[in-house]
C-alpha cells in the first residue's frame, strides 16, 4: 500500500493492518525526553530505541516532527552542524526515537568533528536496545562518499540500518527510480544493511505511512509491541 499522497517507490507492500499499526505506533503525545553532548550522558536504555541518522540538513528533524506529527517536536535548521546532542524522543509507546547528529559538515571545528564521531561510536555499540538505525539520504543527490563511511562503520558495528530517501518531492521520479536502484545496489554490499529502500517526503507525506509502518513491524519482531 502506498501513502495517500503518492506511491512510494521500491517500498516494501504493508497492508492497511500494517499501517493502521504504524498509525497507532506513533498516536499520542511525543516529547523530548533527554539529550546528550557526551558518552557519560547517555540516558538509561529504554524499550526499543531507533535511530535516525544522517548528512547535515538531510532532513533528520523534519522527519521526526513527521513521524509524530508535531511540527516542532525536533528543532529545524538550516545551519548544518546545528544538531551537536544526540538527541531521544519518546511517547505513549515503547519506542524512542532518537535524533543523531548530522555528518558530513566539513566547516566544522576537527575537535568538534571528533567529539560528535565518539559520541556516535559510543551510541552505536553501547545500546543493547537499539533496534534499528535509519539512514536518511537526500533524494536528490543519492549517496555519498561521507555515507560510505558510515556504512562500513554501522557493518563494523553490527547495527541493522535501513536507507531512507528523503526530499523525494524535489526529485523527478524517473531520477528517483534510477537512484532506488543504484542505492539497492550499493547496499547489496553491506552485510548489515537492509535490502528494502524506504522513499519519504516530509513535506508532502508521501511515505511516512510506510516508515511508520516499518518501526512498527520492527518493534513486533522485537516482542515488545
């Protein structure tokens, strides 16, 4: 099933119980919940917790304020480097949705660059609960040398991701086809990666249903649904 608002290319098929789960998944009250600049600061580990990562301004806030259908749940900005915490999000449910800092910004200080990549080594291998880590990439550039990296680094780590498309309305759909194809590809190569691609707009909707109804499926197989 697609979204309302438009196909979503290469997505895997849920069916309306499936989406009706996502729904449900993510109805109630979202809040911040906490943040940390540091390893030491981590929050204790709760329920199932994924992770949304990222390039700086790929889209990561706006996608969470999607998810839960809070505008301003996530601050947005289009100053890439903004996000320096990792950042955990939580509701009614067990799920935590946790907002990580982007990659990527070469402008930023190497001190801060190395302290943003030990924070991010040390969330990766230090929680027990994390599910899933979903890798967004802007549709309209596909991915790029920096992602590489971190996919040998989520394989090293032995985390489960998942590609997601962002930005797909800014895309033309034949090019989007084109870049669902080449990144099922690259990620045939990954041994932690996951086959399906997920494509979403923020903006539009489109494909949110889905990936709602992805971390739902994730969090059944996980028995803590």
């Amino acid at each position: 099933m697609s979204s309302p608002q438009g196909p979503s290319l290469a997505s895997p098929i849920f069916s309306r119980a499936d989406i009706e789960a996502g729904r449900k998944l993510f109805a109630g009250d979202w809040q911040f919940a906490a943040a940390a600049g540091s390893a030491q600061a981590l929050p204790p580990m709760r329920g199932i917790e994924v992770a949304i990562a990222g390039r700086s301004n790929v889209g990561k806030s706006s996608l969470v304020n999607a998810l839960t259908g809070r505008h301003a749940l996530a601050r947005i900005s289009h100053t890439p480097g903004r996000t320096q915490e990792v950042i955990f999000f939580t509701g009614p449910s067990r799920l935590t949705l946790v907002d990580m800092p982007g990659y990527g910004y070469a402008a930023a200080a190497k001190a801060k660059i190395k302290a943003w990549t030990a924070l991010i080594h040390a969330f990766l291998l230090g929680r027990a609960n994390l599910a899933r880590v979903y890798l967004l990439v802007d549709a309209r550039h596909g991915l790029k040398p920096v992602d590489a990296e971190v996919l040998e680094t989520l394989d090293k780590a032995a985390v489960n991701y998942q590609v997601v498309l962002t930005k797909a309305d800014a895309a033309k759909h034949a090019e989007l086809a084109a870049l669902v194809a080449a990144t099922k590809t690259a990620l045939a190569k990954h041994p932690a990666a996951h086959p399906e691609v997920l494509v979403t707009s923020a903006r539009s909707g489109a494909g949110i249903p889905e990936l709602r109804a992805a971390m739902a499926q994730l969090i059944k197989e996980r028995g803590a649904g």
